[in-house]
C-alpha cells in the first residue's frame, strides 16, 4: 500500500490571510499527518528541504513560475506572504518518506501564460510519482498540461506503476493511460497499475491554504482496467 496526498500550499498563505511566516506551521502540519509519498503545487522555492526535514522525507523541487531576482521576492515573502501572494515566487515539490529514490526528472508542460512544469520521482521499488500543477483560468490548456505529463510518465517509467498528483485546474481532469482514483474539486491522484483502497480522506488543513488536501490510499490493481 502506499498513500499519496496531493495540496496545494497557496503560496505559504491562510484563509483568512495572516500577515508573517507560515513555514512552521505548514511543516508541522505536513509532518503530523500519514501518508507516504505528498505531492505539493505552489510552494515557496525554499520550503521543500525544511518541509522534507520536518516529515521525514526526501524532498524534490521544480521551479515554476515568478523566480527572477528571488532572494528579493524570498525576503517580503518571509515577512508579509499575504501582500506579495504568488509574487513570492513558485515551485512544486516531491516529498518521500520511508524509500529511496533512484531518480528525479523534469518535463516542461507550458511556458505561457506562466511557466507550468511536471516532475517525477522514482522509488527504490520501482514506483514513480508525478506532479503538476496546470494552466489556471483555461481548461483546454489545464488539460492540455495533463496530457503532456501523463505522456511524460508513461515514457519514463515505461510499463511499471505511476501516480500522479496534481491540481488539475479542471473539475473534469483526465490523464490518458491512467485511471482516476480519489480527488476534490480541482485536486485529484491519479495512478497506473495502482486502484484506490476507498474514498479519499481530507485532512484538516487547520485554515492554512485555500485548497483542501487530499489523501489517497493505494494498492497494487488486482483486476484488469476496462
């Protein structure tokens, strides 16, 4: 079994908005709950090592859009998220506890409007798990992004299992070689060679973030997809 959870972080931000630094809380959040592989959509480009620190967990980073002159964007984000918001600079991130990890890869999806990049990870077992988060405001090109990525993942890991995770930004998502297993609105957890064991859970995310996190529970398909 392995349980996957999918959230996007809103750029380190809360509902309502909080006015400092929210790495502490997210990290401690993050650790508390149980899952095995997380999958993270706008993160700030500097959190991943902490949250990985935190959990347990390998972390894996892919810039995204908004990074020129980030230590400049890194300084207001640490103090005021809520007035710079996604101006602080973006990245998605991988984190990985309990197995390790024989190799990263990086597959640019778009470039305009903003640079949307999809990333993956393979385990020490085989298993890879991507991430995306696609083109906002535009479902033809939100799912033009989840084409891309799922035929970057069935080119990497060729017959083996995949997962991917993502904010879709599309209530009706499909990545085209893998099945649908569990999501909320516009963040789902897709997967080949994997079925879900029941109904996603949805952590407490405490107010932090605008999405609701996603966890999955999956185990190796017994049946044949139809």
């Amino acid at each position: 079994m392995v349980r996957v959870l999918t959230w996007n972080l809103f750029h380190g931000r809360s509902v309502p908005d909080t006015p400092r630094d929210l790495l502490p809380e997210f990290a401690a959040t993050l650790a508390s709950w149980e899952w095995d592989v997380a999958v993270l959509q706008e993160v700030p480009p500097w959190w991943p090592p902490v949250l990985g620190a935190a959990a347990q967990a390998l972390a894996f980073t892919a810039r995204t859009s908004r990074n020129q002159l980030l230590p400049l964007r890194r300084i207001v984000a640490e103090y005021r998220p809520d007035v710079i918001r996604s101006g602080g600079g973006g990245a998605n991130a991988i984190l990985v506890r309990s197995r390790g990890v024989t190799e990263h890869r990086r597959h640019r999806v778009a470039l305009r409007p903003e640079r949307r990049v999809f990333h993956a990870v393979r385990r020490d077992d085989g298993l890879w798990i991507g991430n995306v988060h696609a083109t906002a405001h535009d479902v033809a090109r939100a799912q033009s992004d989840l084409n891309e990525s799922a035929d970057a993942l069935l080119r990497w890991s060729g017959s083996g299992p995949g997962i991917i995770g993502a904010d879709c930004n599309t209530r009706t998502p499909s990545f085209p070689g893998f099945e649908h297993c569990g999501g909320h609105v516009l963040d789902h957890v897709f997967a080949r060679g994997l079925e879900a064991l029941g109904p996603p859970s949805l952590p407490d995310r405490h107010g932090l973030s605008d999405h609701v996190p996603v966890l999955v529970a999956l185990t190796p398909r017994t049946r044949e997809t139809p």
